[in-house]
C-alpha cells in the first residue's frame, strides 16, 4: 500500500510524529483517540511507514488488542512464528507476553492499538532473534546492516 493508497483507506487520522520513536526503526505515526484517566486503557491510532517496526515490548499489568485498518503488516510472539496482517485483522496480546509489531516492507501499516497497563519496551527487533524464515528473508533485503 502506498501514501496514497493509506490516504484514501484510513478510517482515523494518522496522527502526528510518534512521541515513542525512540522504541521504532522507522517512522510512525500516532493519534489518541481515547486518553480518559477514568478508564483503565488507552486508545490509539498508530500508522507505520514501510519497513518501521517497534521493538520488542510487553505490556505489564495489562494488553493489548490491535485492529488492523489498513495496509500490510507484522505481528510476532517470541518464540512463535511471525503472523502478515491485512485490514480486518485484530490480534490479542495478554499480560507478559513479549512481541513487535509493524509494517511490512513494501506497504504503509496502521492498526488501532487498545491498550492497558505499563508498556514495557525491550531490544531493537533483528534478524537474530526472528523464527520465521520468510521474515528473516524480508529483513535482510530490508538492510544489510542487520547481521
């Protein structure tokens, strides 16, 4: 999916520099939806461009649930293999469980991630600790920095 294409395909707005770029390779993008103190989680748009990913993170005292709205994209438990998402998607991340997200290669990315409790932000995603090969294949086309 180019700009373009993820232009006429968002159903939220993009959102502006991600404040947590920091834990992405890659830009992405990020719009609060719901920040009510009220209540126990959070709600965002995220909008990755392609080939950005967040790094390894879990989510402590809480989860996450992400609802794929566009584009083409990741998702990947530790230990597990690498899932492509397409629009209509939605996957449940429980307390604890170590994982990354983010888009794939040739594509613009963005899911609305629900999310509860403390974010947990761990080591850069590489090809050294992905399982799928198909995904290892990605990566090194990606960069040939990432050994």
């Amino acid at each position: 999916m180019n700009k373009k294409e993820l232009e006429n395909a968002l159903i939220f707005p993009q959102g502006e520099k991600n404040p947590y770029g920091a834990y992405f390779t890659g830009q992405s993008y990020l719009e609060g939806m719901i920040a009510d103190k009220d209540l126990p989680f959070g709600v965002g748009n995220v909008t990755f461009e392609p080939g950005c990913r967040n790094h390894w993170h879990i989510h402590k005292d809480g989860y996450q649930v992400l609802l794929v709205t566009a584009g083409e994209g990741w998702y990947q438990e530790e230990g597990k293999e690498a899932q492509l998402l397409h629009a209509g998607d939605t996957i449940v991340t429980h307390a604890g469980v170590k994982h990354w997200h983010g888009a794939t290669k040739d594509s613009w990315f963005s899911h609305v991630a629900i999310t509860a409790g403390e974010a947990v932000w761990l080591e850069e995603v590489s090809m050294n600790n992905m399982k799928t090969y198909k995904i290892k294949e990605y990566f090194r086309t990606f960069s040939k920095t990432e050994q």
